[in-house]
C-alpha cells in the first residue's frame, strides 16, 4: 500500500517538474541555466570579451532548449510511475 502511494506522489512530482521545465514556466528553466552558467563560467578560460558574448548567448540558448528537452522526457516517466502506482493500489 504504501509503495503504491510513494509511487503515485513521486509520479505527480515528475510530471509537475517535467512540465514546469518544458513549458519553462515563470522562466524555470532559463532562471536554472543561468544559475549553472554563473557557477561554471569561472572555470572557462579567459578570451576576448565581445566574442565570449556571442558564444554564451548561443550556448545558453542551446541548453535552455536542452533543460526544456529533458523536461519532456522527464513528463512520460512520471506518467509510468503515476500509472504504475495506481495499478499496484487497485491490485491490493
């Protein structure tokens, strides 16, 4: 009993966190990225100034597209687990 219920929450939790990523809703997933971007960009080497604009706002582009992508994938995976749960609840 208690698997299915830990299985149906974490199912609505996945669900709730893949569409908040791909609808990238209040600018989650850019807010995130951003946040990523600013504790990695110390590690980069330094280069000329205009061409390192250019190219972080390419490459963040690309990985809000990529944080949205994996939050799609992480949509079906809470919907097996939701599914899963409630079948292991009906079964007893």
């Amino acid at each position: 009993m208690w698997r299915a219920l830990i299985s149906i929450v974490l199912g609505l939790l996945l669900v709730t966190i893949g569409l908040v990523l791909a609808l990238d809703y209040r600018g989650v997933a850019t807010k995130h990225i951003a946040l990523a971007m600013s504790a990695v960009h110390p590690l980069t080497p330094s280069r000329k100034l205009e061409w390192q604009d250019e190219r972080l706002v390419e490459r963040r582009r690309r990985f809000v597209l990529l944080d949205r992508l994996v939050g799609v994938l992480i949509v079906p995976a809470g919907l097996v687990m939701l599914v899963a749960g409630g079948q292991h609840l009906l079964r007893g």
